[in-house]
C-alpha cells in the first residue's frame, strides 16, 4: 500500500477572520483575551448611535486591531467543531495539523470550509470599511475618516502579510524538502504544475 | 462511483503523468494497510460521465491509476470508467488487492481492460519500499493490453510531495518511516 498523507492549516495572520469563520462554521475555540475584547468593540460599533458614539467605538475597534497585529498568538489552539476537536499548532505563520487524506473523519472538509469562511470573512472586513468610510466622509468627519482609513490600512497590512507569509513558508518548506530527500539518497525532480511545486523523488 | 480522494497530476503511480482516483470503500481490511480512510463506505459520489469529463481536461496526462479503497468492489462502475478513458487515448493503472482467481466476469473485464494492473493484498511481513509500484513483494504487476511490457519495470523507491501554493504539503508514493515521520512533524515544528 501507499500512503497519502495531508497537512491542513488554518490562517492565522488575520486573527479576527479566524475567530469569526470558526464560530460561522459553528465552532468554538479557545481564542485569547484580546479577540474577546474586539468582539465585544465590534459588537459596540454597530450597537453605537450617533456620529460621536460611531467615532468613539470604531476609535476603540482600531485600537485593539492594531493591537492584535502585534500580539503573541497561542502556540496551539484547540478547535472544536461538530462534536470534533482538533489540535493545531503554530508552523511557520499557520495553525497546522497533519492528517491523512481522505474523507473518513471529515477533518479536511471542516477545515477547509472554516479556510473558505477566513477568505469571505477578510472580504467583509473590507466592504464593511469601505462602507463606513464612504458613510463618515458624506458626514465631511476628515478625522473620523482618516481613524477608519488607518483601520482599512491595518487590515491591507494583514493580507499581504497573508501574501508573504504564504511564499515564505514554501521557500522554506521546499528547502528543507530537497536537503532532506537528498541526505536519504533520492535522486529529485522538481517540476511546475500551476502554482504547485512537485518532488519526484526516486531512490535504486 | 464512490471517491475518497483524487490527485490531477503524480508521476509515481504508473508510467508518465497520471490522474489518480482513489476509490472510497474496502473490505479486504490488509493488516498494516497505510490507507484506511478509504476503508469504510461513502466519500464523494461521482458519475463516470462527470469523472471522465474532469479527466478530459486535465492537459497532459497519458492515463489515469485507480486505487483504493478497492476498486473492483465497486467493479461495474470502475470498468465504466476504465472502458471510458480509454475510449478518450488514455491509458489505465488499476490497483487491486484481489488475486486473479478470485476475479468474477465483470472483475475480470475490469483487470483485462486495463494497461497496467497491481494486483494481491498488502502483506506487511512482506513490506519493501524499494519496489517500484507495489507495498509488498507479494503483489504482482500484469501488463494485460501488451501497451507496456514488463521489461520497463525497474524497481525503485518512489516518494512524491507536492508543495502547495500556500506551503501546504502532501506526501504519496512509498516513503520510509523516517519520511513519514518528518512530514507528520512539520506540524508540529
């Protein structure tokens, strides 16, 4: 028999996507402190009435935003979903776990879609801003606009944090994956198909 | 047809680029077996027609490899497929953990369609990475077509690991433990 044999991630550069596509997909995890906090600010934004009150709480949601691009995130986090829970841990800007493929435990499926969720989920941050800012520049608010603005920028930050932290992280895979191969005496072929980079290690 | 998993493009399941199917479903239930999660039944339905047309475009390719799972446990629809493909230039690579005299008809059109058949349990007392398309020295490889010979067998250990675009790995072929070991700790590093 061969093995066939997977790894799956879960994002972690936008923190907050992660948080809201875990409980979208109807998960739970052990999120810290902070994402609270800017769960319970972002609730305030749309509970706020009031152009000073908006201003205020979406001052305080980009605060904490700011604050979270810089936090320490757990070096594993514990995800429960449909009665399963999955244990990731921190690779290389990714919350992975290994598991083989196939369709037995549903695993990659749940994962996957929580990922799908991620990516809907970065998108709404940003029609969501978009949408706020265009709101506070029709009310001429320059210095409201120009908070939202930094939010919006915060949020750009992570995605092409997402962006690098991707083609960091094959880089590095894939030079570990040549050093390794060829320490066990495999003769390697490297080759392109699309955007996937595959080995083809063979050893007599 | 029930899948548990497909790869568009692998070189080491048979000769060239290959599309392979693992079919979803076992009951053959080899000790030492690496695959169990085609095992049980369910995984994806598909019908042949909407398989072969995913086929059909995927460019490049000289056959497919049908794996398992057991594919002759699902023998009708496996030979639909073999008999399809073909019919569009393409070869076929056909796993099975049955022995050729335990084949019944429908079986046995499945083995004879094909380019290429493994056939024989996984033995693990018989475990050698070494060989070329097969876990164990048991298995057999039939060229039952003539459209390859035997003779272009040469027997090697096989790895394949794809690197995703957003570095994800994914590991087939024949891989000794301390490769597998060292996969299954990337996630943990």
């Amino acid at each position: 028999m061969s093995t066939v044999y997977v790894q799956v991630h879960l994002p972690i550069t936008n923190v907050l996507c992660l948080d809201m596509a875990i409980r979208e997909a109807g998960g739970t995890w052990d999120a810290p402190e902070i994402i609270h906090e800017i769960r319970r600010a972002k609730a305030a934004t749309s509970e706020a009435i009031g152009t000073q009150n908006t201003i205020i709480a979406n001052n305080e949601y980009a605060r904490l935003l700011q604050s979270l691009a810089t936090a320490v995130m757990p070096s594993t986090i514990n995800v429960k979903v449909e009665g399963r829970t999955m244990r990731f841990t921190i690779n290389r800007g990714r919350y992975s776990l290994s598991t083989p493929a196939g369709t037995q435990s549903g695993l990659q499926q749940t994962v996957l879609s929580i990922s799908k969720l991620y990516d809907k989920n970065m998108k709404l941050i940003e029609n969501e801003l978009n949408k706020t800012i265009q709101t506070l520049e029709q009310q001429k608010d320059i210095l409201s606009a120009e908070q939202v603005q930094s939010l919006r920028s915060v949020i750009e930050g992570q995605q092409n944090a997402i962006q690098s932290a991707n083609k960091e992280r094959v880089v590095e895979v894939t030079k570990e994956i040549e050093e390794k191969l060829a320490a066990r005496g495999f003769e390697i072929r490297k080759r392109m198909v699309g955007k996937k980079i595959v080995y083809q290690a063979v050893r007599r | 047809m029930w899948i548990g998993h497909r790869s568009e493009h692998s070189t080491i399941y048979g000769p060239g680029l290959r599309y392979v199917i693992w079919t979803q479903g076992c009951t053959l239930a080899c000790e030492g077996c690496w695959n169990k999660q085609f095992w049980p039944k369910g995984g994806t339905p598909v019908t042949i027609a909407d398989l072969v047309e995913e086929i059909r475009q995927v460019k490049g390719i000289e056959g497919i490899t049908i794996l398992g799972g057991e594919p002759l446990q699902q023998a009708n629809a496996t030979l639909e497929l073999i008999q399809s493909v073909k019919a569009a230039g393409l070869t076929v690579f056909m796993y099975t953990g049955y022995e050729p005299e335990e084949f019944d008809e429908t079986m046995q059109a499945c083995f004879d369609s094909s380019d290429i058949v493994v056939t024989g349990r996984y033995i693990e007392s018989q475990r050698n990475v070494n060989l070329r398309w097969r876990g164990s020295t048991n298995q057999m490889v039939h060229c039952p077509t003539g459209r390859y010979s035997l003779s272009e067998l040469i027997e090697q250990n096989e790895v394949e690991i794809v690197v995703n675009q957003d570095g994800t790995i994914e590991l087939y072929g024949y891989p000794d433990s301390e490769i597998r070991e060292w996969i299954g700790n990337q996630s943990a590093t």
